[in-house]
C-alpha cells in the first residue's frame, strides 16, 4: 500500500477504534454502578445472598473482560465481496441501541470465524482481510491482505494474515507468553472452535502452538458456553515456572474463572515442595499404586492374628477373629470408605460388648443368688416377698414372673452399656487400634515408614521398588506424593459429622457475637424500653435479628470461581487443559479425572519431549486407561517458534527418540545458523558466562541450559558475568538471562539458546534425549552448544566455530 493512503487508512481506523474506546468506557461506567448498587442492597436469606454472590461474580467477569480488552480492543476487519465490513477484537462490544449490529465481534464468535478460515484459495466471501496494530489506544499499522485472487500463489504452506503473523514471530520475547488472537491460524483455529464434548488430544513438535492452542480454546468455552463460568477451568501444566510463564494469557483475554496449577498442588492443605528421586517418583505415579493403597487401607480394617482382649470395668472380654470379620464385612458392605464405614464397624463392636457386658452381670447376679440360695431356705423367702407385696397393693399385688423379670433387667442393662462403652477409655483405643479414623496424611506416613506393612501391602512391587517408597514420617510431601493423598482421601472418605458439629458451633458463637453487637447498639438507646416485660419481648426478636445479623456475614461467598475451587479438593471443574500432557504419570491421571467427572478434556503435548523414566509412549497406551478408547487425536503440524535453521538442528535428535515421528515444519527460514563450540572442561564456566555476556548484549531473552548436576556451579560462573543472570527453583523470566536445567525449560521459549554439555544432559537420565530435544527446540533465533569433550553425534552436523 503506498505510504500516504497507509496513513490515510491509519487515520480511518483511528477514528473507528476512539469511537470503540467510548464505548466501551460508557458500558465499563455502567457496569460498576450496577455492580456498587449490587453489592450496597441487603440479601438476608441464604437465597438472596446465592443470587447476589452470582450477580457480583458475573459483573465482575464482564468488567475484568473490559479491563483486558484496554489494549489491544481492536485488531481485525473483514471486508466482504458484497460490501459488508465487520470489525474483529477481544470482546464484543454493542452499540447504544439493542437491534443495532455489533461494533465489534468477539474474536470467539461464529462470525468472526473467517478471519482465521478464509484463505486465496476458499475466501470464503471474503474480500479483504485486515490486521489492524495497535499500542495503547493508537493505531501505528494496518496489514492488509486481498482474498480476491490477485495476491500470487503461497509457495509453500499457506499462512493466514502472514504479515501480521510474522511480525508477531519476529518480536522479542519478554519471559511471558502472550495471547495470539490475532493471528491464530486455521489449523489452530480448527481445534479451539472445535465442538468435541469430550477428551481431545493435541499433539504437536516444539513450538506447533499446543500451549496457545489449549489456552484459547478455554477461552472459546468459556465464551461459548456460558455455565461453565460457575464450575470453571482447570490449566495443568508441568512445574511452577512453566505457570508463571503462562499466567497472563487467560486473564489478558478476560478470562478469570480459570485455575493454573500444577498436579502437586491440587490436595488443598498440603504443600509439596520435597524433591525425589526421579525413580521414587516414577514409582509412585505408577497404577498399581492405586490397589497398594487399597491393600493399606484394608490392613488397617479389623486385621487381626487371634482373638483381642479388652478389660471394661474390670471385666477381661475377648472377642474371637470371626467377630472382628464378620464385623468388617458388614461394615463394607454398602460400599461405603473407610472412615464412613468406621461407625457401623465400631457400633457392631460395641453391641456386642455390650451384650457380653449385660450378660457378664446378669450371670454375676446369678451366681450371687445361687449363692444366697445355698444359704436361705428360698420358699420361706418367696413367701416372705409375696406377703410383703400384699401389704403394699392388697390383694391385686403383681405376680412376679422370673424370666421377665431377668429379661427386662438384661435389657435394660445392655441398653446402659450401649449409651457407656463408647466413652469407655479402654474400648476407645480398642476401636482405634482395630479401625482407626485416619487421614491420608497419616496413612501414607505410616505406610512409607513400615517396611512390613509395605511388603504386605504392595507385592506387586519389587522389594528394591519398595526400599525406593520408605521414608521417615514428618519429612514432607512431593508432588509424586499428591495423586497417592488424593487417591487415599478417596478410600478414606471423610467423616464431616465433626465438621458438622464445628459448624454448628461456630453458627451458635456468630450469633451470640451478632446479639452482643445488638445489645450494645441497644444499649446506647435512651431508657424507655425498660419496662421488665417489654425487655422479655425484645430479647426474644433481638435473637432473631441477632440470627438475621449473624447470617448477614456468612454465606457470602465472594470469592473468584478459580479460588474457591483450588481450596476445595471435591471441586469439580467444567473442562480440564493437560499441557505437557506426556510427563503426566497414570496416578495423576487418576487425579484429574476426579477432579472431572464428565470427562470433558483437551490434552495437548508431545510424545517425542517426554522426560518421564517410565513414560508412555504412546497417547493410547498413556490414556486408555482412564479414558478407554472415547478421545480423539488431532495434529499440528507447523512450528512457529523456531527457525528452518534451529528445527534442522534438533532433527537427528527427534530420529533418535521417535523415526516414526515427522518434525514440524518451521514456519519462518533465513534465520542465524546453530553452531557449536568445544570448551574444555576446566574452561567451561568461564567460556559459558563469556557468551552468556555476549548474549546479553545483544536482543531479547537469553536461557543458558546446563545438566542438573552442574546448574549451581554453572549459574554462579554465568552471575559473575551477568549479575542479573536469575536461577533457582522458580527463576525470574522476565530477567534478561536465566539459567535453567532442560526439565525446567520445558514449554518455555527464549530468543537465544545456549546450551552447555549436551553429552551430560544425555547421561543425566534415562530420558536424556528428551531432554536435549526439549533444551535445542526453546531459541527462537540463536542457538549455540558449548561442548566439553566430543559432541554427541546427533550433533555433529552443528556448524563447528571458535567461541
Ligand atoms: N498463531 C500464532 N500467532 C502468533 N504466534 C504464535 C501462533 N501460534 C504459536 N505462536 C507462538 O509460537 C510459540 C510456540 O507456541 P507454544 O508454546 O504454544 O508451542 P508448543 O507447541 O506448546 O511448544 P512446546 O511443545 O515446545 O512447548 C509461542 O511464542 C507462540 O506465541
């Protein structure tokens, strides 16, 4: 486009976007009145104080939507053949009347869908396709791109808004991931608007965009379906820094009901910041773990070697093994978890000592009178009673009849026990001992520290595999350890009559504080309502208002959707995102399923990056335990990360894991060409933190990649070149250099990739491919290896270079 009619159609469209600015100021004004009139109104019943919890969440859905559209409100327009225009952006916006057309479209809206669809080929009734770019409230470009057939043919592959597109490519990285909505492609496209219900699978090279896909297709379900705002959306991704990275793409597209976390950190209470061996880990994320814990929870059920005896009062009882078995059994019958099924086990228990209890007196007092018998002449003793009892009623007195009376007194005794033994101290630790209430904290605990409890527990395991699972109690959890207190929470369920009773407890204090705050208030009142009879009247409906003022405070629930379900472990969320699905072992699987009943999934990642010592290999052999064969796979096929240049550099690595796999095609060429460079191992720090300095020097954001075992001594080598340089167990991305082992770079990108000792980072794990296939595939533009002794030979082919 010339330069002046650019500047022309800049001009044009900045007037469009003032106008949409307006707007969208006057809904944003009239949404916070709404939302202050809202919160100001009373809602004394535990239904209006729902409905408005509802009404304060949905406004303040609609206003973070607002915020987020500030930048960037704008950014498309579609010029049709028949002369139509509509205008594209990050959220829809109205005009002042109801029947008139939108403003603009929402980017997720049905017919915005052409402007990431419509190609030279199937233009869709498309005649021009506009990029409009933006900063702040100012256009400063305009990319258009005509669909009519007068563009020349794409040589290669078809890249919809290409200049746009490549614009966006070529931007320095800033350590965050940004929202694409702009220029999302048309196989992307495809999969966020897709309408499976179900588990979608999303597998793709390095830098295909699954990580972008998986984000905006939260956001297109939660635009498109409107209730899932109240249940939410889960984001798994694999580790802390991986989240961070991530964090401010949802909420920039105005999205806030959505909860990113890593597996470790979905059992609400339990922090899991131990590390593990990464052969502990494996274990542990292993199926079979599920029946192990199954077997432990079982062991602690009434399991017992002969008969047990407890002293009540006094009394030795013994109760035989078949009892305690029988009693169990009943106890599981309907199914129900272990700490729910405890009362039933502990109440048979109890009857039946009860029962020996009653019996143990009765045959005291029989014995007692047989003894007496010996000594008195009983019929001048029976005739004594009966001339006793007519003196008190005459001639009607009762007749006594023994049995009854011996029955009725059995009765009444066992009903006594009933009500006495379970405060009984003895049978209370009897009961404890034979089912105890137990926690999954205190179950795992116990059985990591119990060796024989262990092997009993877990036979399918080798006894070397359970040397890995032993551990003194109190040391602190892992995030292997997660899914396995999840799994146990499950088979233990929770008895909530003690949180019911807290409950209740807590209600009763609210309103005797509530009626203090009243009596106060009352008190301040002139003396007219002195009167005793009046002050009876007014206590009573000051309890009332007391109970109205209490409930003023609870109930009202303001939290966001994303944080109240990351406090509730039974949460159950409307769809869950898997990133870096292929690290995810079958454990947590198990994991997020709960935390999905309706199975409504979109898992994104690939197979050939996969760090895991025992990982599948397949999303067959990885899902089709939880998910049987009901997902559907699909493909992306373009990198849009990485140079031809760089993509060509990991190649033989990707042969090496995976020949069936074919490499994504690199979107962009032309790039700086990899290269690599031997430095001795005595030079390796100092050569490392000369090039991370140079680096650093030039553009954009630098990642040093080192092995695990070397990323301390390596880092502080690279500080003392670049002090800024930041590393650790969550480092700063936003600093211009950061030092990071392989498994933390995953899912990151970076502009320049250095990495040292790739031959470590092989022999670092049995995955050690992956590993360097995950560090070689995070530049953007430059890549550079710096090798101690021989290169591996995947890299040989690397341009050799002085450092
Ligand atoms: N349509 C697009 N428009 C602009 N940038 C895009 C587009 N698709 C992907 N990208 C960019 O490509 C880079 C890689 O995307 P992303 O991280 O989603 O890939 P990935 O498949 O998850 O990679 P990996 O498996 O290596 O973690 C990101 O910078 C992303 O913003």
């Amino acid at each position: 486009m010339p330069v002046q009619s650019e500047q022309s159609e800049i001009e044009r469209e900045q007037a469009y976007l003032a106008m949409l600015h307006s707007q969208v100021d006057i809904h944003r004004e009239k949404l916070a009145r709404e939302l202050a009139e809202v919160l100001r109104e009373p809602a004394e019943t535990a239904q209006a104080q729902a409905e408005r919890g509802a009404a304060v969440g949905r406004l303040n859905r609609r206003l973070a939507a607002f915020d987020a559209a500030e930048h960037g409100l704008c950014f498309g327009r579609l010029d049709s053949v028949d002369g139509g225009r509509r205008y594209l952006g990050r959220i829809g916006v109205r005009g002042a009347e109801e029947d008139e057309e939108p403003l603009l479209i929402d980017w997720r809206a049905p017919a915005a869908r052409a402007f990431y669809t419509a190609t030279a080929a199937a233009p869709q009734g498309v005649r021009l396709r506009r990029h409009l770019h933006t900063r702040e409230r100012r256009v400063v470009r305009v990319d258009d791109e005509l669909l009519d057939g007068t563009a020349p043919a794409p040589a290669d592959m078809e890249l919809c808004g290409e200049a746009a597109l490549l614009a966006a490519l070529r931007a320095e990285r800033t350590g965050r991931m940004r929202d694409v909505v702009a220029t999302l492609q048309t196989e992307q496209d495809r999969i966020i608007r897709s309408p499976h219900a179900g588990v979608m699978v999303v597998q793709g090279g390095p830098g295909t965009g699954k990580t972008v896909v998986a984000l905006h297709r939260a956001a297109y379900l939660l635009y498109s379906h409107p209730r899932l705002d109240e249940r939410g959306v889960l984001v798994v991704g694999p580790n802390p820094v991986f989240l961070s990275y991530i964090s401010q793409v949802l909420p920039g597209l105005g999205e806030t009901s959505v909860l990113l976390s890593t597996v470790g950190e979905l059992f609400p209470g339990v922090t899991a910041l131990e590390r593990e061996d990464a052969a502990v880990a494996e274990v542990k994320g292993r199926l079979v773990m599920a029946e192990v814990l199954a077997a432990a929870v079982r062991a602690r059920q009434a399991e017992v070697g002969g008969p047990v005896e407890v002293i009540v009062e006094g009394e030795p009882l013994s109760l035989e093994p078949e009892l305690l078995i029988d009693a169990a059994e009943r106890a599981r019958a309907d199914g129900l978890p272990h700490n729910l099924a405890r009362p039933v086990f502990c109440r048979i228990v109890i009857e039946e000592l009860a029962r020996r209890m009653a019996g143990v007196v009765a045959g005291m007092e029989e014995q007692i009178e047989a003894d007496l018998a010996g000594r008195i002449d009983s019929a001048a003793l029976e005739q004594a009673v009966a001339k006793d009892l007519a003196g008190l009623f005459g001639q009607d007195a009762p007749p006594v009849d023994r049995h009854e009376r011996e029955h009725a007194e059995f009765e009444e005794a066992e009903r006594a026990w009933l009500k006495a033994l379970p405060y009984d101290p003895q049978v209370r630790a009897l009961l404890e001992w034979l089912w105890p209430a137990l926690t999954p904290q205190r179950l795992l605990e116990e059985l990591f520290a119990d060796p024989r409890g262990l092997a009993e527990a877990a036979p399918q395991l080798t006894p070397a595999e359970r040397e890995l699972l032993l551990r003194e109690p109190g040391g602190g959890w892992t995030p292997a350890d997660v899914p396995l207190l999840d799994e146990a929470a499950e088979l233990l369920g929770e008895d909530r009559r003690a949180e019911r009773a807290r409950q209740a407890r807590e209600r009763a204090r609210q309103i005797e504080y509530a009626q203090g705050v009243l009596d106060i208030a009352r008190g301040s009142r002139s003396g007219e309502d002195e009167n005793d009879d009046e002050a009876e009247l007014l206590s009573a409906a000051d309890l009332l208002d007391a109970e109205l003022f209490a409930g003023r405070h609870e109930g009202q629930d303001l939290r966001t959707v994303a944080e109240r379900a990351a406090a509730d472990r039974t949460w159950a969320f409307g769809h869950v995102i898997v990133d870096e699905a292929q690290e995810v072992p079958p454990m947590a699987w198990r994991l997020l399923v709960r935390r999905c009943p309706t199975r409504s999934f979109t898992v994104v990642g690939d197979m050939a990056q996969s760090g895991q010592t025992a990982g599948a290999r397949s999303w067959t052999q990885a899902l089709e335990p939880f998910f049987g064969t009901r997902w559907r796979l699909e493909r992306l096929t373009v990198n849009y990360r990485t140079s031809a240049e760089v993509m060509s550099a990991s190649d033989r690595v990707l042969t090496a894991i995976h020949p069936d796999l074919e490499p994504a095609r690199a979107v962009r060429a032309g790039g700086v060409r990899p290269w690599r460079a031997r430095a001795e191992a005595a030079d390796l720090p100092a050569r490392l933190a000369g090039l991370a300095a140079r680096e650093a020097a030039g553009t954009g954001s630098v990642a040093v990649i080192t092995p695990r075992e070397d990323l301390a001594r390596l880092a502080e080598a690279v500080r003392a070149a670049v002090p800024d340089a930041s590393w650790g167990r969550e480092p700063d991305l936003e600093r211009r250099v950061v030092v990071l082992t392989a498994r933390q770079s995953k899912g990151l990108e970076f502009d320049s990739v250095v990495l040292a000792d790739p031959q470590a980072v092989l022999d670092g794990s049995s995955h050690g491919l992956n590993d360097l296939y995950v560090a070689l595939t995070r530049a953007t533009e430059r890549l550079a290896v710096l090798h101690p002794g021989p290169v591996p030979p995947v890299l040989e082919h690397l341009e050799e270079r002085e450092p």
